[in-house]
C-alpha cells in the first residue's frame, strides 16, 4: 500500500494512530466483558468488525457505491422504526414528559454530531481525510447511546445494539473509497472503527451507577430514540459522514429503507 508525494506523508500518521487506537479499543473491551458488560463488548466488536470489512472491500473497490448504499438505507430504515416502535412507546409509558425531553435533547445531540461532521475545521490533511476524524466523532456518539442504554437496561437483547452499529459497514466502505483516493492509510479506518467500543463501556459503566427510576429510564431511552431518528435519516438521505455521494435516485433509495423498516417491524413482533 504504498503512495507517493502528500499521500505518503499522511499515510504514517494515519497507520500509527489506527494500530495505537485498536490496541486501547482492546484493552477496553477486555475489561467491559470482564466487568460484566459482555452485550456491551460483544456490540462494539461487531461495529469494528463490520466497518473494517467495509473498510477493506472498499480500499480496494474501484467501481460504483450503488449497493452500499442501498444497505445504507436498511440500517437506516431499521434504525427509524427502532425508535418509534420500540424505544419511544416504552420511554412514554415510564414518563410523557421527559420521554418527550430525551427525545428532543438526542434530537439536539445528533444534531450536534451532524455540526461536527460538516464543519471544515478539520485539517485536509488530518490522519489523511477529513472526512475520517468526522466518522470517529460519529461513531463515538453512537457508542455514548449503546453505553447508555445498556448500562441503564442490561436486559435488552443484542439485536438492538447490533441495529446501531449497522450502518457501520457501508460507512468503511465508503470512507475508505476516500482514504484510498487520498493516499490515507487503511489502518486509520481503526479511529470510527474502534470509537463505539472505546467510548461505550466507559458510557455504560457511568450510567449503571445512576439509581434505577422510571424518570431516568424515560430520559435515557428518549434520547437514545432521538438519536435513533437523527442517525437514521441521515442514513436514509445517504448523509452518512462516510461521505458517499448519491448515485440511486428514486425508488432504488426508498426501497431499502422500507426494507430496513419492514425487518425491525419483524423483529419487534418476534421478540415481542
């Protein structure tokens, strides 16, 4: 994977802080799994394996995004139907109130994300793409609500974890389309990669200390599914900070989102 001239000068730093960054993410993780947070460890592993997969498959991709983004828009249909048939119901029942509160302050919080995101504040030649340290800050919001719902309801199952993290996939292989036209190094993916695990069992560690109250849980579970809805019609609108651009118009965008949406209905019936 060599480059040559600006490229070669990013591809170090990129690689020194992906293999840096992957040896805390396992260290941390160890220690959640051994402090009983193993749903916790267990999502953060398929986050990191599922967009450094992405990763590598699109480092080496050279033509068209089109079916990455159509999975793109599962993961953010099955995110949106998340948060209103399962977390926003289960949030109003323990509070209207503040369910309406959370909802409204991880509306804020995404938006906050998306701010980071976009801002051109990033040097372009950070770690190799700008678009990389966007993705890291993306990804570690992701692991705040994993960590935060997990911490304060042990009892959820993994496939809602794992519906958080699925977007994960088509987002390394769309930042590592970028990398590669930049000269970045594939090692850097490990930032996003590993940030949802790194940031997640410290999450879920504080909150499990916070005392178990139907006022806490409404909050909590509503911000959770206001960053569900935040997240997921970015995905729907294919705004991702993996920064694919749209090459699906029409139909070919909708029909995966009420695919995604469908399979969350499915799973919401099956385990009731």
């Amino acid at each position: 994977m060599g480059h040559t001239g600006t490229g070669a000068a990013a591809d170090p730093r990129g690689r020194g802080a992906g293999h840096a960054i992957g040896l805390v993410f396992l260290c941390v993780v160890a220690l959640g799994a051994l402090a009983g947070y193993d749903k916790v460890a267990l999502i953060a592993l398929v986050a990191c394996a599922g967009m450094s997969a992405g990763a590598v498959l699109g480092y080496r991709a050279t033509g068209s995004s089109t079916a990455w983004q159509a999975l793109d828009g599962v993961a953010g249909g099955a995110m949106i139907a998340a948060a209103c048939v399962l977390l926003l119901p289960a949030a109003i029942e323990l509070d209207p109130p503040l369910a309406g509160l959370g909802v409204a302050l991880g509306l804020l919080f995404g938006l906050a994300l998306h701010r980071t995101c976009r801002e051109r504040a990033w040097p372009p030649g950070a770690l190799g793409e700008s678009r990389l340290i966007a993705l890291t800050v993306h990804s570690a919001g992701a692991g705040v609500v994993i960590g935060m719902l997990y911490g304060q309801m042990p009892e959820l199952g993994l496939w809602l974890g794992t519906v958080i993290v699925a977007h994960k996939l088509p987002a390394g292989y769309a930042v590592a389309r970028r990398l590669r036209a930049q000269g970045g190094a594939l090692a850097g993916v490990a930032l996003p990669a590993c940030a949802v695990g790194v940031v997640a069992v410290p999450v879920a560690t504080a909150s499990a200390v916070l005392p178990p109250s139907a006022a806490v849980g409404a909050v909590c579970q509503g911000l959770a599914a206001g960053v569900f809805l935040h997240v997921g019609l970015e995905c729907v609108a294919l705004e991702g900070p993996g920064g694919a651009a749209v090459e699906s118009p029409g139909w070919r965008i909708w029909l995966p989102v009420g695919v995604g949406m469908g399979l969350m209905m499915a799973l919401r019936i099956a385990f009731g």
